[in-house]
C-alpha cells in the first residue's frame, strides 16, 4: 500500500494550504491526488481559480488533455467540503477500466469521519435510502426516505465502525470508519445524521447550525482498486489525530483503523458482509472524452510514487 506522508496543513483548526496539490500516487494510467477541504474538483465559472483542475493544469501542463471539457478524466467525486485521494485517469482505457472496476464493485473507499456525541454503537449497517430534499431549491440537500418532500429515494448502505471517543474542541465527538457500499450523493453524510451523530463541520446536515468549525471532519482516507491495467492500493494521512488535530482529544480507543480493517477481512468475523468494494452509481462518472470532468495522457514507462513534502 502507498502511504503519504503528514502535510503541513492537515490541522483541522487552521486554513489549508490550497495553492499546492498533494500527489498520493502517479503511474501512467492514473494519479491520485489529496484533495483539500473546501475544494472544487473542476468549475466553469472564471471566478474559480483553485480547483483540483486548475492546479493539475499549473503543476502537470503536460498531463492536460484538450479533447475534453475539463481537461482531465475524473473517475469519482468527492463532496466540495471533504478532503482525501482522489483519482483521475490519465487515457481513455484507463478510465473505462476503472469505471469497470466500480460497476463490478471491486472498489474499496474508506472514509474517516468525526461525528458528534459518543456513538453507542461498536459497528453497524445503515441503510436507510436517500432522494432529494424538494424542499430546498438554493442548494444540493438529500434526505432520507419517508421524510416529507424526500423524492426519489434510492437503496443505500454504510458500514460504520466505531473506532474511538473523545472531545472535539471540548464537546462529545466520535471517531468512526465509513465504508460506503454505494455512492449515493451525500451519503455517509446523511446517514451520519440519520442515526443522530452529524458529522462535525458539516453545515448542512446540521440544518446550517454547526458553524464554528473551521472545516466539515469527514476524509478520504483509502482508495484501492484493481482495474485490468494495475492494482493500487493507496492511502493518505489521518488529519484527525490528536497530533494532526489539536482540537481532538481521544479518551477511549476502541480500536485502530488497521484493527478495524484486520477484523472485518478475518473469515471468521461476524461482519455482515466483507467491507473491501464500493458499489457504482452517481458519484462514478463515466470518464469518456465527451464527459463533463475528464483527462487523458499517452503512456510513458514506468510506475511512480510520489512522496512530496509541502
């Protein structure tokens, strides 16, 4: 597995760096960058000068392609407000691969989250489903079903795993790993709030009440996959850590990310079901030449890890 490691702006209670892109992995089929919180993948209006695009296009001028509308491939989306490994494909195989391996569900994406109060919980399956909040026009809301004005509700699941308790900036907070077994808009952020443990930071689940925060504590903490092309298996920091986060104060550990993943893999664990893929669905793009948020590149020779220090 490839590690990154710490950045200078992993602090959960300062401004991140934003003008520079951590890249987590790089061959010549895909890169894996960490994404910043409060960060657009792409744009189209001119106002938006830091993306995800925008400083790919400054640091890898050579990795642009032009045949298509954001000059890159995504294969996944990650919320504006949450941070952590990205991936985009560098060639229209490698894209169609990848997509491949999401609609066969061979995809592991693991979240960190920092929720409020103390989870009761060591683990469960959420599946309560999501559709759009009709209610609310000026922005993307979900909701879950049965919720009034909740339309198009659509089957979801979530493993979530206690991991520990503490305080997050003197108040009760959990510390859970999320496991979407689909990718339903907003999911693990909803099904946070559904369970009523909202995720810190996240102003909109929080009926636009949890404002102090200086960012929503949800990461991307793992993507693994393995396409046809090549298998990766990449991880970033944990920015939520006492030592990445001083407002964090664990008080009981329950178990570390590593036992978490160890004990759910083990064939005589009493998971439900093995947490290792991820389903298909609205945040996989189809990444074509005539999609929205793309890229593509020819091949060069040889696989690279890039372990940049910023």
């Amino acid at each position: 597995m490839t590690s990154q490691g710490r950045s200078r702006d992993s602090d959960c209670d300062k401004p991140s760096e934003k003008e520079n892109l951590l890249v987590l992995y790089k061959s010549d089929n895909y890169i894996i960058v960490n994404k910043h919180y409060d960060m657009k993948i792409n744009a189209n209006h001119p106002d938006d000068k830091i993306t995800v695009e925008t400083l790919l296009c400054r640091d890898y001028p050579h990795l642009r392609d032009s045949k298509v509308s954001h000059s890159f491939r995504f294969t996944h989306r990650l919320d504006y407000a949450t941070s952590g490994a990205l991936c985009l494909a560098l060639n229209k195989k490698a894209a169609r691969k990848m997509q491949s391996a999401f609609v066969k569900h061979e995809v592991t994406k693991h979240y960190i989250a920092l929720v409020r109060g103390h989870v009761s919980f060591d683990e469960r399956y959420t599946d309560v489903s999501i559709g759009k909040d009709s209610f609310v026009t000026d922005f993307n809301k979900m909701c879950v079903s049965g919720t009034k004005g909740c339309l198009n509700a659509r089957p979801c699941l979530t493993h979530m795993i206690r991991l520990e308790h503490g305080t997050f900036d003197s108040e009760p907070a959990s510390k859970l790993l999320l496991i979407p077994k689909t990718g339903r808009t907003h999911q693990l952020r909803v099904h946070c709030a559904s369970i009523g443990h909202c995720i810190v930071g996240d102003y909109t689940y929080s009926n636009r009440q949890d404002t102090k925060p200086i960012r929503m504590m949800l990461h991307a903490l793992r993507l693994k996959a393995p396409t046809a092309l090549e298998n990766f298996d990449v991880q970033s920091d944990d920015p939520f850590t006492s030592e990445n986060c001083r407002l964090w104060n664990p008080t009981i550990i329950f178990k570390t990310y590593e036992d978490a993943v160890y004990s759910c893999l083990n064939p005589e664990s009493k998971c439900k079901e093995n947490i290792e893929t991820t389903m298909a669905d609205e945040e996989t793009i189809v990444c074509l030449e005539d999609v929205e948020i793309s890229k593509s590149q020819p091949k060069t020779k040889k696989n690279e890890t890039l372990k940049t220090n910023r």
